[in-house]
C-alpha cells in the first residue's frame, strides 16, 4: 500500500480552464507544476486525474491531495 500523498498546500489552486482543453491533475502531491501532474508521481503508487473541461472558466483544483472529489477543492484542506 502507497503512503499518502504530500500535501502541496492548504488551500485550493484557482485555475482559469479553457474549454475543450484536457488537464492532468497530481493526485500524489510531488509535483513542480502544482496542480498538475510533471511525472514525479513515477514509482509511487498515484496516477494523475484526467480532467476535461466542458467551458472556460475558473475552477478550484485541490491543493491537499485529500479531497473526496478530485480533482476539485471540497474543503478537505480545513479539516488537516
């Protein structure tokens, strides 16, 4: 079993999507391109969340990796 994943930061990453754009989400935490995957995950257990977005706008990416609905901010972070 994986240990859990890093918390990159207590708070949500407000990201501006453009729609029809596919992003890929750090689930492990270990990334440099916060909130998105750069491969550091390799090795670890985690995979990136695949992400589609359906219209441009601006949307809150979980920063502490313990959401129960990811890639999305659910307030998780609060209760670290």
């Amino acid at each position: 079993m994986p240990e859990g994943p890093v918390i990159a930061q207590k708070a949500p990453y407000p990201i501006e999507v453009t729609e029809g754009k596919s992003y890929f989400w750090c689930s492990c935490g270990r990334s440099n391109r916060q909130p998105f995957c750069d491969g550091s995950h390799k090795g670890t257990g985690f995979e990136p969340v695949k992400f589609t977005a359906d219209t441009s706008k601006k949307l809150f990416f979980c920063g502490c990796k313990n959401c129960a609905n990811p890639p999305f901010c659910d307030g998780t972070h609060s209760k670290i």
